[in-house]
C-alpha cells in the first residue's frame, strides 16, 4: 500500500468543493482533493483537542516510539515521497532526496539530560555608584 493512499489521509467526507492539484511542470492533474469547508474545520479542531489529551497521557517512551515509526515509514517511502515532492514543487529529483531519506536526529536519539541547577548568584561585593555631577565614582561596600 503506498503511504499516501488517500483513503488513508482523508478518510471523511468533507463539505468544501474539489480542488485539483496540478503538476507545474506540464499542468497534469495529479490528484482531486475535497477542500475542508468551515464546519469541517470545527470537527477536526475538536477531534484534535482530543487525541492531543490521549497523547499527552502516553509515557514518553510510546510517544518516542510512534515518532521513530514514523520515521521509519518515511524512509521506507522515500522513492514515492521524492516522485510527489518533484512533480508537486517542479523541484529537481537530488534536491528533495535528504528529506525523505534523513530522520531528523531528535527522532533517533535519546532525550537531553535535565540541565545542571544554576549556580546560585550573589550580588557583588562593591558596587560603583556614580555622584551627582558624574564626574568621579564612589566605592561601597
């Protein structure tokens, strides 16, 4: 199945009109996509404020998990993202390659250690207060 099946992308029915995605190298149409009408907008928002909660109560070793998945599938269909990348954007085949093919390091790698407690600050032992006519300084402890 290629990842961008769109079945898988859209799968409700939205009220908006179609629109024609076209490739600007030869105006071919590559695809027709149901735009998102003003209510629909309202259901995705509310659909997302509540799978934002689901994903916030998820241990962070789940999270990183779907993350380096998702990654992997981009990897995986980097040959198909390129094609859609090219003929969408009238892009170059090598130009696009390093972003289908590159994770980027924070999907691989753990995350930083807390930082270190900041040393505590003191206020310095003299300070300089100007006089009046700011001429000369004055010292004080």
């Amino acid at each position: 199945m290629p990842l961008l099946d769109p079945k898988t992308w859209q799968p409700r029915t939205l009220a908006g009109g179609e629109y024609a995605v076209t490739e600007p190298a030869t105006g071919e149409t590559l695809a027709t996509v149901t735009l998102a009408a003003a209510e629909d907008i309202g259901t995705a928002a509310r659909d997302a404020r509540a799978a934002q909660a689901e994903w916030a109560k998820a241990p962070h070793f789940v999270r990183a998990a779907v993350l380096r998945r998702a990654g992997d599938l981009f990897a995986a269909h980097a040959d198909e993202l390129r094609d859609w990348i090219v003929r969408e954007s009238a892009r170059s085949r090598a130009r696009p390659t390093s972003n289908c093919t590159s994770r980027p390091r924070s999907a691989t790698r753990p995350p930083p250690s807390p930082p270190a407690p900041a040393a505590r600050s003191f206020p310095p032992r003299h300070r300089v207060c100007p006089t009046p006519d700011a001429s000369r300084s004055v010292w004080w402890a």
